[in-house]
DNA sequence: TAAATAGTGTCTCTAAGACACTATCAT
DNA sequence: ATGATAGTGTCTTAGAGACACTATTTA
C-alpha cells in the first residue's frame, strides 16, 4: 500500500455469512431477523463486528459458532463489500463468508438476532434484506452453483456417510434441474477420489438398501461436472 | 451484521493491486520498490488506502490511474486479507483487486513508489516480497489462470484487434503451455460470441497476414477450454 | 406379489487431441 | 524459389446425454 497518505481512515470492519443447506429438496439459506434499527425487523445475513486482534476468517468462524452451533462443512470468503453509505451507521467494511452445512438440526436463535431460521434461497432473490445483503446472499448462491460444477462441494451438504441419490439431490436441488441417475452415477463413480466407497449400507429409502459413501480425498473435479443449460 | 457489538474498532482499510500482463511471452506482474519503512527497498504490489467516502472498487481504479495510467482492460475483486501483524504499521485491511492489461507502455512510476516495473510471474513466486504480497500475488495468477479456461478473459490481454495466434500466445504464456494452433483456432473460432471477425488484415508477422478480430459478446466459455494437465 | 428404490449396460453424438497439407505474404 | 506464418481438414477417442432392464428390499 502506499506511504504517502499521512491519515488512516477509521473503518469498522464485519463479517457476513451466507450460510447454505439443502433442507426439503431446496437450497436454503440461514437469515435472521433483525432486532434493531437500522433495518428493524427486516431479514439479514447473520454476522459481526471482527475485533480488533481477531482475523477474517477466524471472525466469520466464531460468528458463526455463536449464532448457529452448526457443523460446518466448508467455509470461505466470498468477496467483499464496502460502498460508503451501505450501512447508515457508519462506514463499515463486510467480508462475506460463504458456510456450507450438511443436514441441519433447527438453528438456536442467536441473542442478537430475533428470529433465525431457513429460508429457500429462490424466494429470497426477490426480497428486500438489510443493507445490500440480498446482493451478498445472491453472490453467496451463484458462488455455490458454480462451484459445484467443478469441485466435489457437494459432499459437504451431505452427512458423512451418504448414498450416491443423496448426493444427486443437492445438485439438484442447488441447480433446481434434475439429473439423469444413471449418468449421474458413472460420473462420480468414475471420478477418482470424490467418494470412497464404505462397507456399510442403508435403507432408508425404502427399496433395495443403497450402498455408503464417504467423502473422497479429491477437491477439485476435472472435466467438470456441467450444469444442464436452460 | 450483529448490534450487540457496542464497540466498532478502529480498522485501516486499503486495496492492492495485481496488475498482469502478458509481455516477452510471459505473465508478468507489475510492482514497485518500497521507499519507506515497513519494507523500505521490498518489492510490493502498488496499492494506497481507501479514502472514506469512497467505494473499494472505486479506491482501486483510482490507484490504478494514479499509479500506472495504463488502460485497464479488466478489473475484479480478489480477495480481502486481514490478518492481525500483517501491517506493522497497524491493523490494516487489504482488499485486493484483480486488473488485466494489454500490451503496456513502460509504466510510470507513481508519487510514493521508488521503481515500478513489469517482472515475471513465475520467478516472483519464490521471492520475499513486502507484507504479505506474495500471497496475494499467487491468489491473482492463479486466478487468471483459472479464469482463461471459462471464460472470454483473454482477450483482455490483446489490444483491440488482435489474431487468432496473439490471442493463444496469451494462453500460452499465462498457462506456459504450447497449444496446438489448429485445434485452438477450431476452439474459439466455434465458440459463438468469443471473437467477431473484422474485415481488416494484418502482417506484423511476417509471412502470410493473418486475418484481425475483434473480443465478441460472450465472456463466458462453455464449454470450457481446458487447461493442458502437467 | 406389488411397489419402491438401487444399480448396471448400450448406443449415439459432441468435442477434444493428434496430425499434414495448402495458401499467401516478404526477401 | 525459399522461408515464414496463416488457415483448413481428417481420424481417433474420451466422455456426456439419452435410454431400458435387472436386482433387492418392504409392505
């Protein structure tokens, strides 16, 4: 950074999560609502202040701990926000999070959120949030559909152990299309590293009981696994 | 974000900036020589802070102009660093921006940076550069580099007719992997929207003229132009 | 035995990779 | 003519998409 500036504007600096699951066949995003002005009663992405010896990521880690208690998956940084004027407290910095979270029990509220609860990410586009949150929770989604294309992201919506039509849900349920089971299935068998097979199965589907997998060892998936156009 | 915080703590907010280009056949960054302390004669990403009543994208354009007057073919959000002791100076922020150029003039050096030049990429991986912007610097690359396989970004390394060949030449050199001529103009010849034909001709080459193209509409690639593995 | 879900196999077609020849300029 | 670069065509093969049948459980 440069050295000719003489003066450091006084900045706060936040963290916002958009926290993800597939609830019910939908993606699904964690909002709270707001118990104080500015934006009373008005959903947003749960988040805080990052104090003043603590780092990004381990603000959105803590936040995140003491807002849902959930396990997390997968956390990263989505990008940040700070055009004057997007909080009218003050001029504040977000760094958003980006949580994914396998199967969730029902989040406790946290003690400053009103409300806190899982809404489907779809009906949520069109909403009014606070701030410029339903911008950061739109990236957050995007952010998640992308990836599934070409990373094994998926596995982190699903609990340890899972079969491979679970697995297919949450792409189509994150996609809203669905995907062929067959060709969906030679895909991530023949993929190497994205599941591990177990030695165990599962009924509780209700038919023939299906095979466990876990999560593999690979991260990234190559050639991709292409999203259906329409 | 929380209203239980009582306390917003005081942050320095500031962008960096990796600037790439494609010059000799080769990614290279630009960067200046510190001239002052923290890190007086270290090599450094140009960057300042933001100015309170300025937006982050803003901040860096501005820095961008000041620092280097170049045309800015792309600009994009990196990512924030935030790491308590990455500033000695104080807890600083640092949001860091992406930006692509074309074929530059010798930049200028700016106000506050002792030297500013274009080095290459890879030789900068392995050298100890100001704060942490190595890190920063191997975030950006590798960024570019993934974004050439899914995207029209390439195209922001040629000036505003260009051929078929400069254009690989910016993939070969960003990925420093030769690609078959044939099947590379195959590729982006067939791709709707990622080159528009003009009816102009050059020769800079010397043998035969190569037809000039114009960057088209589309700015994703699907499907993707695979990076070579090795 | 009927219903439900799991798991596999085949054909086709798109597109990537490997590869060789012809075309058009300058000298 | 020779050298240099541009531009096109073919064969092969990996992998995605469409599609139908058999297998194993519970009710």
């Amino acid at each position: 950074m440069t050295k000719r500036e003489q003066s450091y504007p006084a900045f706060a600096v936040a963290v916002d999560l958009v926290v993800l699951t597939v609830l019910d066949g939908a993606l699904q995003a964690l909002l709270i609502e707001r118990g104080e002005e500015p934006f009373q009663g008005r959903l947003a992405l749960p988040g805080g202040f990052v104090r003043i010896d603590e780092g990004l990521e381990a603000a959105a880690a803590r936040e995140l701990a003491e807002e849902t208690g959930l396990r997390v998956a997968h956390l990263e940084q989505l990008a940040s926000y700070g055009e004057p004027g997007r909080d009218p407290r003050g001029r504040v910095v977000s760094v958003a999070y980006l949580a994914l979270v396998p199967e969730p029990p029902t989040p406790t509220a946290g003690t400053d959120a009103a409300a806190a609860g899982w809404r489907r990410a779809v009906g949520l586009a069109h909403r009014k949030l606070a701030f410029d949150h339903r911008r950061i929770l739109r990236d957050g989604v995007e952010r998640a559909r992308a990836k599934l294309e070409y990373t094994t992201l998926a596995t982190s919506f699903c609990p340890p152990e899972f079969t491979i039509a679970e697995l297919r849900q949450v792409y189509e349920a994150i996609w809203g299309h669905p995907l062929d089971p067959r060709n969906f299935s030679r895909k991530v068998l023949s993929t190497e590293g994205f599941v591990e097979p177990t030695p165990s199965a599962t009924t509780r589907g209700g038919g023939r009981p299906a095979r466990l997998y876990r999560a593999g060892k690979a991260s990234e998936l190559s050639p991709p696994l292409r999203r259906p156009t329409t």
